[in-house]
C-alpha cells in the first residue's frame, strides 16, 4: 500500500463527489476523510437515493441529486452549497444487464452534471470522469493486445455510452477553458458498497458460497473450464479511489487518461478455492471439465432467498441484500459470452508518472468480505 502523498494542488481543496452510494464512490469519499483539513476543507457528496452510508466526518455534506433531471435545476439545488468546489469526481452509474441501454441514461446523467458543475462552480480545477474497461469494447470482441489509453475507440456496430460522456465533457471543457480533467478506467471493480443494486461481483459471490454451505452442497463453479482457468486483472475500489484523487492533483496529469488494475493479475481457479476456504464450504469433486455447461446464476437464486434469510436470522446480515439483478449479472462476468482469451490491462502510464499503490487482488476479495461482515451486510464468519 502506498504512504500518504502531499497534494499537488493549493490547499484546501473542496471536493463534489457524485455517486457516493456506489463502490467508487464510496472509496473516494472514505479516502478523502482520511486526508487532512489543509487538504480537502469540505467533501460534498451526492446520490440519486437517500445516503445509505454513514460518514462521520464534519467536512462532509450530503445532498440528494437526480442528474436526469435539467441541469437549470441542478444549478438551482447545489449553487450554493458547491460555490467553492475545486475537484468534481463523477462515479454515477445506472445499470442496465443489457449493455445496448445503458447509454440511454448515463449519457444524459453525466452531460446534465457537468453542465450543472460548469456553471455552479467558479473555483472548478479538474473534473474526474470514471469510465471502465468496457471503454476498449472488450464485452464486445477478442483482444490482441493489453488494454493501453492510447488505443483508438472500438469502431463497431454497439454503442459504448463511454465515447458519448468523454465527448460531452471534451465539448464543455471548450468552451470554458477553465478546468482540466481525467478519466479514470478501472477493470472489475471489488470493493464495498453501501447499495445493492449495479454491478457488484463480492456480494452475490459471496451469498452463493454462504447459501451453499447452509445446503450442505459444494459450490459448483458456474461457468465453463475456460472462464475457470481464464487469467484477468481487476480493481480493487480503494486502490481505484487512490489513483482517482492522486491523478486529479497533479499538474502532469492534467487532460490525461488512466487505466487502474491492482498490479497482479488473479487465476479464478485460484480465487474460487481461496474463498472455499474463507467460508468454510468444501468444493468437493466439482472441477469445470470440457464439457461443462455454464448455470444460469438467476435461475439457480429464484428460491434461494428463503434460504438468505434463515442465514441471517442465525447468523447476522441484512435480508436485502439478496438481490436477482446481481446473480443475473453474475452470467456475464463469470462466463462472457463474447471473451474467450484473456484480457489485461496495463497501468504503465500512471507508473511512469509516478503513481505507486498496489493491491493484492485476492487480499482485496476477503477485504470487501470483511467490510460486509462490519456493515453488517454479510453475517459475521
């Protein structure tokens, strides 16, 4: 892990960070508290549903926001609240299991806020846009080479709502001229957050093992022998938020794309036995071979909230937490339907400019699993 780092930027640096229920969000936030007063005065944050989080840290203030709404009305809501904010980090995402969607609204959600945060925020530095690896159009075609930011975009028939959020602010940056920016793109995110719904690999994964164990029946693994040995990095959100606030204070990475990994790369044959251990669940005789068809992770959690819910009443955790949305999207990055050979991604950039945090990718599984437990979210082991 790496130390504390001075800020490069002028002091009291007042920061909007919008999406703060979700994983990122959340990260950034707690990685702000964690820095002192005579770097970030004030942290405002910002969600579309009530906070479900609880930050006690006096620098921060909350405000519900809805950025499908005009941005003349967001003006109205945050003017006074965000006048002197210097640093915008946008996480907001809205989910869609069917990837062609999810530009109909993220689009509008980030171009709503950015117009909001241009007018409303004289003082605005830099404004940080969190992207992904679904920026390279992995979840729609093999890749040949590592994922670097200087790759063209993906020129194919789908849409990747991504393009769409990097144009708008490119456009509104023009205009003004006053404020740099980066884009943030992370793999597979791990990390806690405070909501239940969206991506969110830990949780469900770690209700299959749990609900299994309470069966008395091994965890299968649910996809094929090729997504059981596939090789992949991922994105620990803490690490994420690391690198978000480091890009965003430095003068070198001014108008500057980032990739985020951990820094290893993790084996899901590895991963899978890993967490059997954690809960104590024997796999039994249940290797993936060639044959071996993918489970449907919906069909299979459909009558499995009865069984969540007598695990919590012995043993602790949160009945809603159990939600289908999240074993359905478990199909897609268990098994990919389009990957078949791997996919990595490469933070060289941000090391040649001198950005040195690293995680453990498997360390950072039974970390999220560990903040649950304290949330209360999962039952204690």
């Amino acid at each position: 892990m790496s130390h504390l780092r001075p800020l490069s930027s002028p002091s009291n640096g007042v920061a909007f960070v919008a999406g703060a229920n979700g994983i990122t969000g959340h990260a950034i936030v707690e990685y702000l508290t964690r820095r002192p007063e005579t770097e970030w005065s004030k942290i405002i944050i910002t969600s579309r549903r009530p906070l479900n989080a609880r930050f006690t840290d006096p620098r921060v203030e909350f405000i519900a926001l809805d950025f499908l709404n005009s941005p003349a009305s967001i003006v109205e809501q945050i003017k006074e609240l965000c006048g002197d904010v210097t640093h915008a980090f946008f996480t907001s995402y809205i989910h869609n299991n069917d990837f062609s969607k999810l530009h109909e609204k993220n689009g509008p959600l980030f171009r709503n806020y950015l117009e909001a945060v241009d007018q409303a925020c004289p003082k605005l530095q830099r404004v940080v846009l969190q992207t992904g690896g679904k920026h390279y159009g992995i979840q729609f075609r093999e890749m040949t080479s590592p994922l670097v930011e200087e790759m063209p975009r993906y020129d194919g028939p789908e849409s990747i709502f991504y393009y769409e959020q990097e144009d708008d602010m490119f456009a509104i940056q023009k205009r003004r001229q006053t404020w740099s920016y980066n884009i943030i793109r992370p793999m597979a995110i791990i990390g806690y957050a405070s909501q239940y719904i969206g991506i969110n690999e830990a949780l469900p994964i770690a209700q299959y093992f749990l609900i299994c164990r309470e069966l008395g029946v091994p965890p299968k693994w649910p996809g094929t022998l090729s997504s059981y040995l596939r090789v992949e990095n991922q994105s620990y959100a803490p690490g994420v938020a690391d690198l978000t606030v480091w890009a965003a204070t430095q003068d070198c990475c001014k108008d500057e794309a980032f990739n985020h990994v951990n820094g290893d790369v993790v084996v899901w044959k590895f991963l899978w036995h890993l967490l059997a251990d954690y809960f104590k669940v024997p796999l039994g005789s249940s290797e993936p071979t060639e044959t071996t068809e993918p489970m449907d992770m919906l069909e299979w959690a459909k009558d499995k909230r009865p069984v969540w819910e007598s695990i919590v009443v012995k043993n602790g955790g949160d009945p809603d937490a159990f939600q289908l949305d999240s074993f359905a999207l478990m199909n897609w990055y268990i098994t990919p339907s389009v990957m078949k050979s791997p996919f990595i991604s490469t933070v060289r950039k941000a090391r040649s400019l001198g950005w040195t945090h690293y995680d453990d990718t498997y360390d950072t599984w039974l970390e999220t699993f560990k903040s649950y437990q304290n949330a209360g979210v999962l039952p204690a082991p």
